[in-house]
C-alpha cells in the first residue's frame, strides 16, 4: 500500500462560458482567482484556478471553459460531486447567500453525520458544503465572506460507477480505508490526510454512463509533496498493471494520469513548485500566464480570449 499520497490536489471541471465560471467562483464562492492561463492543448481555451491564497494543494478547483460546449449527461463512471468544507454552523448563511445568487437544486441534510448543502454551479455542476468543525486550514476571506464561513478547501469527492470492486481495491492501494457506509455509498478515507482526504463511492448498476460536457468533471488529482514521492506512486501503479503516462510538466505542478477501472481518470501531483513560481503571491490570477510552447499565441489570445472581470 502507498503511503506518499496526501489527499486531493485539484478537481479539474468543464464550462460552457469563462466570464460566467470566474464570477461563480470568485463572486459567489468566495475563493481566490490563483491562475489564469490557458488549456496546454488548446491553448484558445482558458484555464482557471481557484483556491485559497495560495491555492494550496487541497482547495484548488481548476476550470477548461470551452464556449458553448454542450451540458454533460450524468451517469455512470465519472465524478458526480465535489464537496467543500466551510466552518460548523455555516450552512445557514450559505443556504441564503446561494439561494440569492441563483444557484440551483439546493437541499439541506444529513449526509455520514455531517450537515451537508446540496447545489449547482452555473453548468449544472453538482457540488456540496460540509460543516467540519476541526478544520483548520486557512481561508480566503478577501472574497468578502468572513471568516466563520468562508470555504476552507475540498471535503471530498464522490465517484458514481457500475461496480466499485476494482476501483475500491486501487483506493486501499493508494492508502485510503473504507470507514462508512450509507446507503449505496462506501467512504474511503486517509488516516492523516491534507484536509481533502475523503473519496465517496457510489454504485449504481443500471444507470447509463456519463456523457461529459459542461459541468463534468475532467478529472481529480491526488497530491504528493515532490517529484520523488511521485516516482514512487508512478512505479507503483505501473507494477500494478496501470497504464500511466510519463511525467508531464504542469508548470505549477508535474503529473502523472492514468485511467481507473471505473472510468474516471485520475492523476498525481506535485505540491512543487506551486502557484508563485511566476506571479507574487499579492498577485495571483491577475496575469494571463502562458505555457513556453504557446509564449508566441500572447498577441493573438489576449485579444481574442473572453475577458473575465
């Protein structure tokens, strides 16, 4: 079993309209712009972060917004939702604050003991805030929401698939135990995790599979401290029997991809050398900041990428 992975590093998602994801996400949300540059293989299309900060490993949520890109169809062998963990008794404020800027489907519960609110973004995207009480991790609180409520970073994810065997069994590889149960749904979790240390399971044997689009979950990135641990979860993975990529330089992280048996594509980050490698830290997400390779498209994507404020 891995002992090198940390947690969650980032949720990559898909957009339908950049302008509309960045107000979501730094309007309403209350999280941090921490990068803006561009997809490394389209490089016409944005992609946003969003964090703390910082956007420290555990809170960053990462956007491709591709115009008018078609609504993903849920289902099957994807990511179905991403939680965020913000302070116990919050969930008041924050039921009023979405319900009045217009986020849809809300639903208050209870959810492995946990208070839990359901909503949607802009696109339809299915996420959750979970009050955690013994969060600790810092806040972003210049978004204009306070301190007793602002978005600490992820809680978890849930994963919805046919079958959970196999995947279970790379989970417990990757170090995280099954701790709960409720209803279809398995809770893997690591002992001592970075904060963003919780993956949900669901099985659903008969719906159809997931038909990615708008709102749909590109993919999750798990964190390790360096290159050398990420060596180690590589090697691993491949003594396994995964087929993973090479090392890929990120700029503001290295990566790795392979794809799980349940259909959802997974990586493995670096921490290193994070967000401030080419931008102050007072000045995060101000700046389109392009890879080398596309350093001579500046000129044409400046004028020709959507403004975001």
């Amino acid at each position: 079993m891995l002992d090198q992975i940390n947690g969650l590093h980032h949720v990559t998602s898909m957009a339908s309209d950049a302008r509309e994801n960045n107000r979501f996400f730094t309007e309403v949300l209350g999280l941090r712009r921490v990068k803006k540059t561009v997809n490394f293989d389209a490089p016409d299309v944005y992609h946003l972060y969003y964090g703390d900060e910082v956007g420290t490993p555990g809170s960053v949520m990462t956007y491709f917004p591709f115009p008018g890109i078609r609504k993903g169809r849920p289902g099957t062998g994807e990511v179905s939702r991403t939680a965020f963990s913000v302070p116990d008794g919050a969930l008041g404020f924050w039921q009023e604050r979405l319900s009045a800027k217009g986020a849809g489907e809300l639903t208050i519960g209870d959810v492995f003991g946990a208070k839990t609110l359901n909503f949607s973004g802009p696109d339809g995207d299915a996420f959750a805030l979970v009050e955690v009480p013994e969060d600790r991790r810092a806040a972003w609180t210049a978004g204009g929401i306070g301190e007793d409520q602002a978005i600490r970073g992820f809680h978890s994810v849930s994963m919805r698939l046919r079958d959970e065997g196999a995947t279970a069994e790379l989970l417990r590889f990757m170090g995280f135990d099954p701790v709960d149960t409720y209803g279809d749904t398995r809770r893997f979790a690591l002992a001592n995790g970075n904060g963003a240390h919780v993956v949900d399971v669901e099985t659903v044997s008969s719906a159809r599979h997931a038909d990615q689009g708008a709102g749909s979950v590109h993919h999750i990135a798990f964190s390790v401290a360096d290159r050398a641990a990420q060596a180690v979860v590589r090697k691993a993975l491949i003594d396994t029997g995964y087929q993973v990529t090479p090392v890929i330089d990120r700029d503001y992280f290295w990566a790795i991809y392979f794809r799980t048996p349940g259909g959802v594509l997974f990586e493995v980050a670096t921490n290193e050398p994070g967000f401030d490698r080419d931008e102050d830290t007072a000045h995060l997400g101000e700046a389109l900041k392009l890879p080398s390779q596309h350093a001579h498209l500046r000129d044409y994507l400046e004028t020709h990428l959507q403004a975001l404020d």
